[in-house]
C-alpha cells in the first residue's frame, strides 16, 4: 500500500503544478498536528489515574498543559487548513493552465483518442479533486503515525491487546487495500462510459437537426442504451466492492473492540489495573479505529483521485506525430513568400498530399481549387502548422515554417474560415483576444463593413453575443471574423470558402476587402465559387492531392478540364 500510494504522490510531482513552499509547510503542518493528536488520550488517562489515587495538585497541573496542548493542536490545525487552501488555489490554477495550453497545442485530430467530454469533465471536476492529493497524502501519513504510536503505547501497556490490535489492524488494511483496488478498476470503466455518454448527449445538441431530419432517434436511443448498460455494470460491480469497504471490512475492527472491553472489565475486576489504565487503552484503541477509517476515507480519496490523476496525464501527455513543432527563430520582418517544395504528406495510411510544389509571390492573391478531398485543406492546416510535412519542405520568406517560434508565426499566419468561432462574450472582448486596443478594433471592422452594423446595436460594441455567435446571420459572423483576423497584423491571410453561405451582397463585399488587402498581405483563397475564382492573380487547381495546374483564369479555361469542369 506504501508503495502503491508513493507511485501516486511521485506521479502528481510529476505534473510539477505545486508550490514547493507550501507542499513543505503542509506536509510538516499535517505531522505536527498529528503528534500533537496522539498526545490528547495520554493526557485523559494520566488525569483520571491522578484523580483515583487523590494526587490533585498533580492532576489540576496535568488539566493545565492538558489545555495548552489543546489549543497548540488546533492552532496547528488551522495552520495547516491555511496553507493547505493557499496550495490547492495554486495547482488548480496550474493544472488549468497546463491542459489549456496543451488544448492549444493538440493536432486536429486529438478528438480521435480524447472527446471534448473527457477534456471539459479532466479540466473543472477532475482538476478540483487531484489538487487536494499531498493533503490526502500527508493526511493519510500523519493517520498511520498515529496508528503506529497508538500501537506503540498499548503494546506497552499490555503485550497481549497489543499484538492482538497489531494483528487485526493489519488483516483490516490489508483487505481495504484489496477491495479498494478492485473498486478502483470499476471506478476508471464506469467513468470511461459516463465520459461516452457526455460525449453522445453533446453531439445530440449539435446535430439536433440532422436527428430529426433523417429520423435518428431510435437509433441513438440504442446507441445511448448500450453504453448506459455498460456504465451501469461497472457501476454496480463497484458499489458492491463499496459496500465491502465501508461496511464489511470495518465489522472486523468493531468485533475485536468489544472483546478488548470485555478483556480489560475482567483485568479490573481481578484488581491487575486501575481505572486509568483502562481509559488508556480504550483510549488509543478508539484512536486507532478512529484513524483507520480516516485513513480510509484519505486512502480511499486518493484511490478516486488517481484514477482521476491518470485523466490529466492522459490530455498533458497526449502525442501525435503531426503535432504542433515550434522552432527558435524570431524574425518578425515578414514579407509573405510562400514555396512548397516537393511535399509530401500522409494521413492514416492515406496519401493527400504527393510531390506539391508551387510558388505564390508576397502581396499577391492566389486561389487553391478542386474537387471535395483534392487536399486544398491539407495546404492550409500545414501552413498553419497544424500539421508536420512528411517529405519535402515549406518555405515563407526562405525559412523553414517549422523553424519559426510559436510567437512570431501564430502573428503572422492568420485564417478566417467557412464558420468562423465566435466567443461566448461580447463583441468587443472577442476582438480584445487578438488586440484590445479599441481604437485598433473601430479602425479594423471599418474596414470590412461591419462598424455601422455594430452601432445599430443597443448596446454597439459591448453587446454580449450568444454561443458561438448564433444572434448574428452567418455574413456578420464572417465580417467581425475577419476583423479580428485584421487586428493579428497578419501578413498572410487565409480564407477557407468564407464565401460559399454567404449572399451576393456580402460575398462582393469581401472580395472587394480581399482585393484592397493584397496591397499590403499575402491572400490565399480556398473557394468553390467561379465568381471568386477569376478575381485572383493566380489559381492553383489541385486533384487527388496532386498539382494539376498552375495559371490564371483564361489560361486555365482553355487547357485544363479539372478547371473548366469546376467553372461549370
């Protein structure tokens, strides 16, 4: 069990989330109050045997430092409870930190092996209760201290009690230990299917309309019944073994205190004790049972919450080999050049993208064109660096894209896409993500159009927006997005199919913006609109993940039928 619990407290170090300050004052807090617990008994017994034996000048001195030791112990109580809120206030802060800056670092494909579910659920519930383990831990210690020195005293006081408590106490914990095992197992499975069952009522609000369009109901309920079967062996398998930890195993320790009572009653009667001997030992005997079920409740907290510790370094050490690489270089002086070189790039044994090469100048406005899957995405994740090219290199401005520090190339390579995100907060506080200089912010949506919007409002640039930006029509969503895309200071932009749910109106109203932006940035454009298309200084038309052609409009109309068929 010691070295059980030791894993669990070296693997919570491991997060490196605690204050090494704190963590020292609350592990000695936790110690000194302990010994000063296991001392309170011996002071009860020695005034009852002073008392007995008419030495009351002795007992009323013994009631005095009985008193002093008293408030020493809560004193030291209420120390440790102290420091105890000051370092769980910092490691939940820091843990909160960690899975959101590792949230930020994670490939698009993470949701493949960590639900949104499982990350909320970790990040608030699961984070709320693992930073309460060195507090479990030291309790947990300073509990079987107090156990050992209980012990310590009965077995001196009486060889017999003494080794028989050993004996109990030590079949006790030996069968919680087993039990709690067994009851952790069942936990991790029951919280697995809970996590699904999240996950599945999540998607259900997303896709409510594609539920009742295509009459899915019946289906998902099977779905949901499935796992909630599932969830609900696990969950009675561990109820049972937590019954048999707080209900069966602590019968043993109740049995063997009756019998010590009996013991000690004859003891007396045969004139072998006084009564201050007896308090002594019954005394310490329920301040081991006492402790054995506080020991319980701190073992068995910290066997919940390594369960819930495996969760956190679960998201923190979650890898992929297309995950997010950042180099060193700080050159913030970028003019937009952009080379693929030879690309390659594979996903899930697919090949999307096979030997792309292509140029695009600085302050130009190129547009990427193909079929559904030809991998015009692809390019865009990669120049993000959402993912890591397998062969062949990219280039902005000479450099190697993965050279660049995170800082630098998140400031310079901006997207707005299809359906951009917007905050649940208002209107000003979403720009203020990217620059909250509010002059900045007027300057910005001017820019695009969406100012006079904005003021029409009741409340103009503080109004508080709704999930996701759902009281907007898609086309002011798309303005206020590219607005904030503005204020990064890109100096290249992408646009995924921003256009293809947008009006006529609106979509002139941004090919205009695109037009008036290649002065100064570079602008690529993913679109299926032909419109769109014959507007850019350059098209690169892809098929099947690979360069088919490379021109303008006119010039691809009449030699590529890739294009001329994406025209039609």
């Amino acid at each position: 069990m010691i070295k059980k619990y030791g894993r669990l407290l070296k693997k919570y170090k491991a997060l490196k989330a605690d204050h090494k300050k704190y963590f020292f004052f609350l592990f000695l807090s936790s110690i000194v109050t302990a010994l000063l617990r296991v001392s309170l008994p011996l002071f009860a017994s020695l005034i009852i045997s002073y008392v007995t034996t008419k030495k009351f000048k002795i007992a009323f001195y013994t009631i005095l430092l009985f008193g002093i030791f008293y408030i020493f112990y809560y004193l030291a109580q209420h120390v440790n409870y102290v420091i105890y809120s000051k370092h769980a206030n910092y490691t939940h802060n820091q843990l909160q930190k960690k899975i959101l800056n590792k949230v930020c670092s994670m490939d698009e494909n993470y949701s493949k092996k960590l639900s949104q579910s499982f990350l909320v659920h970790t990040a608030f519930a699961d984070i709320g209760e693992v930073m309460q383990i060195p507090d479990q831990c030291f309790d947990a210690i300073s509990y079987f201290l107090i156990i050992l020195i209980s012990l310590g005293i009965i077995v001196k006081t009486n060889l017999f009690i003494g080794i028989g408590t050993i004996f109990i106490v030590g079949i006790y914990l030996l069968f919680l230990n087993k039990d709690l095992d067994k009851r952790d197992y069942y936990l991790a499975n029951e919280t697995m299917y809970k996590d699904k069952t999240g996950n599945l009522i999540g998607q259900v609000f997303e896709g409510s309309k594609e539920i009742k369009s295509f009459n899915m109901h019946e289906e998902i309920r099977k779905h949901f019944n499935r796992i909630h079967q599932n969830w609900s062996k696990m969950h009675g398998k561990k109820m049972n073994y937590e019954n048999l930890v707080e209900i069966i195993d602590p019968v043993v320790i109740v049995f063997f205190k009756l019998i010590i009572y009996v013991v000690m009653t004859y003891f007396i009667m045969q004139g072998q004790y006084d009564v201050g001997i007896l308090v002594l030992i019954i005394s310490y005997l329920d301040t081991i049972i006492d402790n054995c079920y506080e020991l319980f409740d701190r073992v068995d907290a910290l066997s919940s919450n390594g369960v819930r510790l495996n969760r956190i370094h679960k998201i923190l050490e979650y890898k992929n080999k297309h995950m997010l690489v950042f180099g060193e270089n700080n050159t913030d002086d970028i003019f937009g050049d952009i080379v693929f070189d030879h690309v390659d790039f594979t996903y899930e044994n697919k090949m999307i993208l096979k030997d792309v090469s292509f140029n695009i100048k600085a302050h130009s406005f190129t547009a990427i064109v193909g079929k559904s899957g030809s991998g015009k995405s692809t390019i865009f994740r990669i120049l993000l660096r959402l993912y890591k090219v397998e062969k062949g290199n990219v280039y902005i401005d000479g450099i190697n894209i993965y050279d660049y520090s995170k800082d630098v190339y998140a400031s310079n390579v901006s997207i707005v896409t299809q359906k951009p995100f917007i905050f649940d907060m208002s209107i000003r506080e979403n720009l203020n993500l990217v620059d909250s200089n509010f002059k900045n912010q007027v300057r910005a949506c001017k820019k695009v159009g969406i100012h006079d919007f904005i003021m029409s409002l009741p409340d103009g640039y503080n109004t508080k927006l709704t999930k996701d930006g759902s009281n907007l029509s898609i086309g002011q969503k798309q303005l206020i997005a590219l607005a904030r895309t503005l204020l990064s200071k890109a100096e290249i932009l992408l646009f995924d199919e921003i256009t293809s749910s947008l009006d006529e109106k609106t979509s002139k109203q941004i090919l205009k913006i695109m037009k008036e932006l290649k002065k100064t940035h570079t602008v690529l454009m993913i679109t299926h609109k032909p419109s769109m298309m014959k507007k850019a200084d350059e098209i690169i038309v892809i098929d099947k993940g690979k360069i088919h052609a490379i021109g303008k409009h006119q010039k691809l109309v009449e030699q590529s039928e890739i294009y001329y068929s994406l025209q039609k």
